[in-house]
C-alpha cells in the first residue's frame, strides 16, 4: 500500500461506517473502544492523514448518513485546495502530547525523541 500511494501522490483517508457501533451510541457518545482502533489507529499507522465515519449499524444493516457523506467532499475538497495553495502560504499547528499532566511529560512519546523530531521537521519545511 504504501507504494501505492507514493506512486498516485495522494493522501490516505479513511472513511468508513462504524461495523463495530450502531449510531445512536455514536452520535451520544462517540467512536467507542475497538471501533477507535478500526476507524482511527490502524489506518493512522498505515499512513492515514484523516478518517470520517460515513454511518454505522442500525439493528444488523448498515446505513450509509448523507450528512456524512457531504462531510466527507467537504474534507477532500479541503484536502484538493491545500494542495493547490503554495506551500509558503500554508499554515500548520502542532500539538504535543502531555500525559500525564503536571508531571514533566510533555513531549515524550514511546522512545521517540519529540522535542528532536519536532526540530527536523520545522527546518524541512522551513527549507521547502
């Protein structure tokens, strides 16, 4: 896959009816437990850049919601004019992991050196 998409220059999205969820306990409380890990952390560790959920279970069926769906042309028409917009006029945020707080974890990760990672990618792109 990943060579996939490095060939069509694309970002990865994933969306996606919740299998795992039916809306109703979506829309009062959110993507729950395993259903998180479907829709946002396996995806993300193949390279998903964003995820929508496009509906869920309803009894046994799945249903497909038309506002999700509008949601989601309006994330890829937002994805399209980003990559249309000069990257010098491009804005990003940054945000750094803290947990748990007060406690001098901000910016540690599991072996992973944040405040060096963060640093090489501001003088890349500073750079492009």
């Amino acid at each position: 896959a990943v060579d996939l998409l490095k060939r069509m220059d694309v970002p990865y999205i994933c969306a996606a009816p919740l299998l795992l969820q039916d809306i109703k306990s979506w829309r009062s409380q959110g993507v729950q437990g395993l259903q998180s890990v479907v829709l946002y952390s396996l995806p993300e560790l193949d390279g998903a850049v964003d995820s929508v959920v496009l509906g869920g279970l309803v009894g046994d069926k799945i249903s497909i919601i038309p506002e999700r769906v509008r949601k989601l042309c309006s994330r890829l028409h937002g994805w399209i004019e980003l990559r249309r917009t000069p990257k010098s006029d491009r804005r990003i945020a940054i945000s750094i992991y803290g947990f748990p707080p007060n406690v001098g974890a901000t910016g540690t990760a599991a072996l992973l050196d944040v405040p060096r990672s963060l640093d090489y990618l501001l003088r890349r792109l500073y750079k492009e």
